[in-house]
C-alpha cells in the first residue's frame, strides 16, 4: 500500500486494525460500544525511527496518536517513544 504521508524525524504513520464488531457469544457491537484496538500496522517511518519497521504491527500508548484522514482512508501519526511492543 503507498501513502502520500513521509513522516518526520521519529515519528511512525500506521493504520489501525479494524474494531470487533461481534463478541464471542455471537452478539454484534454498535459502533460506540465498539473499543478502538490499539494494534495498527506500520505504513511509514520517519528518518529517526530505530527498533521499528514499515509492514511490523505495533502496540501503541491510548491517547498519543494524531488522527489523519485522507480521502476514504484514515491513518494515525505516532512518535517511536509511544510504541509500546511489536506483534509477531
């Protein structure tokens, strides 16, 4: 996937995984009951960025991310200090 987003310094641009819409009972989510994961996939890295890659999921700190939405797309703006783990 190509975006038209080159972060800066040691800031990551990521997409976040989609929310559950259904609990394990079978029962489906309203999109306010719905929790934002906090598991996104890695688009962009800034010059700066050391331990994280384009293409590795990251779990980030709540609250830290800058929202961007381009188009139909959304994608969330991250400093390397504020992920917390990679997913393997």
């Amino acid at each position: 996937m190509s975006i038209n987003i080159q972060p800066l310094a040691d800031y990551v641009v990521a997409q976040q995984e989609e929310a559950e819409t259904k609990t394990a009972s079978g029962l489906y989510l309203p999109d306010k009951a719905q929790e934002k994961p906090k598991v996104a996939k890695v688009l962009a890295v800034g010059k700066d960025v050391k331990q994280v890659k384009v293409a590795d999921k990251i779990i980030y700190k709540n609250y830290s991310t800058t929202d961007i939405k381009m188009g139909k797309d959304e994608y969330i703006l991250v400093k390397e200090e504020d992920v917390l783990a990679t997913v393997k």
